[in-house]
C-alpha cells in the first residue's frame, strides 16, 4: 500500500489545523485563556466569503478574498472588545464561559442566516485546480497550506522575537501587572493579539474550505477542536509546538484512513493528546512554570 498521497494530504491538512492552532496558543500566551469561539470564527469567515462572492459576482476574487480578511479581523477586534476585555478583572471562569457564549453567539447567528443549510464554498483561482505533485494528484490547496502554514509560523516569530511589539507581547505573557506599570499598552497588545488570530483563521479557513467545499454553521467545530488538540499536544503558549502538534494531528489521522481506521481518527486524535499529557503534561514545546504562593 503507497501511504505516501496519505502522507501529503495529512501534511496539508495539519497545515490548516496549524493556522487556527496558533491562534488559540496565541490568546492562551497573552491572557490564559482558550478562546473557544475561535473555531466558530474560521467558519464564519468562509461564510462571509461565500455571501460576498454571491452577493457582488462581478468583483474580482482577490478583491473578495480582502474584504473578508479585513471583515474576519475586525469580528475578532470587537469579539475581543465586546465580550473579554470587560472581564479583565473578572474570575478566569467568568472569562471561559464568555467564550463559550460567544461560540454559541456565532453558531447560532450563521444557522439563523442559512437556514441551517450547507453552503458551497466558491471555487478559488488556482487553489481550486488540481496539479500533480510528488505523484500524487489533489488541488493545489493541499500542497499549499503546509508552505503557508511554516512561512506564517516564521513571520510570527520574527514579529514577536525581533520587534518592539513582539518584546511588548512576551512582557505580558511573561507578567500582566508588571507589563502595565512599566507602560505596555495592554488593551492593544491583546486586541492586536487577537486580530493577528483572525487573520490566521481567516487565511486557514480559505485553505480549508478550497479543499473541503461544504460550509453550515457547525464547520468551524471539528477544525476547531482538533487546532486545540494540536496546540495542546505541542505545547500551549508555543508557535512552534502549535505547528508541529498540527503537523502530527494531521498525518496521523490520515494514515489512520490509510489503513482502514477513518472510523476511529478522532479516537486517535484524542489518544495522542491523552498520552502526551501522560508523558508530558506541558506538550511537546510547552515550558514547565511555577507560581509563587
């Protein structure tokens, strides 16, 4: 049996879970929290796409495809504003439960407008089409988000290792108080934070639905959980460990329908994340941190 198309296409679909996993470990970095409304974004960002699309047929794609990038991260900006910011000062589960509120918010606003009805996802110049790569024959979209993934990954870490706002954001993880009695900006460094997550799902949602065409209100929750799934296994807080845990997520779940176990992927997603907080409680990239008493 030839695993290696498997191979590929599970590397292109960790890709895409990579690009919605870094936002949930970039939110948990800054404030401790898993966004859980997070998912819900990626798919209303590609409802957004189809209703542009269908709505204005005559506009360029790349037109459309900017407007809702922008649409999708000012939902995040104001998702932040509206429903975390508030609650700063709030109990950690106060904050949690917002966030499911607000996933349930977005759920049951896109059923309201579709009806509850799957939507098809526009086709996409060049992403859509299929090319044959490495022997293996899929649309570009597949080849595609692993590079995407990686090249976004680095331009992060060169964002948040080598600029001014990047040594703002490591100060807040590092120490919230501290941070904003040395001056940080911390209201702008979280609503940056979360527009940069927007950004990601909104580009992860544009390679996930080229692939994967159907869109209803519940889209958003299968990619969602197992981006959290791969955040967790590489290490919550951790870019890179975002990225790799995805990688590991999406191979193995291939290779798992490679051998007939397409049945049991999400029992396999799951057992991977149980044995690495077995193993590793902190993820493959996690830092072990104490706190003071």
């Amino acid at each position: 049996m030839n695993i290696f198309p498997y191979i590929v296409r599970g590397l292109a679909t960790g890709g895409q879970f990579a690009l919605v996993a870094i936002g949930y470990t970039m939110v948990y970095g800054i404030l401790k929290l898993i966004n859980f409304a997070h998912g819900d974004l990626f798919m209303v960002s590609g409802i957004l796409l189809i209703y542009f699309t269908a709505s204005f047929p005559a506009m360029p794609i790349l037109f459309s495809l900017a407007v809702m990038v922008v649409l999708t991260v000012l939902i995040g900006f104001l998702i932040e504003k509206c429903a975390y910011s508030p609650l700063r000062e709030a109990p950690r589960m106060s904050v949690m439960i917002s966030a499911i509120g607000v996933s349930y918010l977005l759920q049951n606003l896109v059923c309201y407008v579709t009806g509850g009805l799957s939507k098809q996802f526009p086709d996409i110049p060049l992403l859509s089409e299929s090319v044959k790569l490495f022997g293996v024959k899929d649309k570009l979209t597949v080849f595609l988000s692993p590079v995407v993934a990686i090249i976004l990954m680095g331009v992060l870490m060169l964002l948040i290792n080598h600029t001014k706002f990047g040594m703002a954001m490591r100060a807040v993880s590092r120490d919230f108080q501290t941070s904003q009695l040395m001056g940080i900006k911390i209201n702008r460094v979280i609503s940056t934070t979360f527009a940069i997550g927007a950004f990601l799902a909104a580009v992860g949602s544009v390679l996930y639905f080229s692939k994967n065409t159907g869109i209803n209100h519940m889209a958003g929750s299968t990619p969602g959980i197992k981006a959290f799934i791969a955040a967790v296994v590489g290490g919550i807080g951790s870019i890179p460990g975002a990225v790799v845990g995805a990688i590991i997520i999406g191979v193995v779940e291939s290779v798992a329908k490679a051998v007939g176990l397409a049945d049991f992927s999400d029992v396999i997603s799951f057992g991977i994340l149980i044995i690495i907080l077995i193993v590793k409680p902190t993820g493959l990239f996690g830092e072990k941190t104490t706190e003071k008493v």
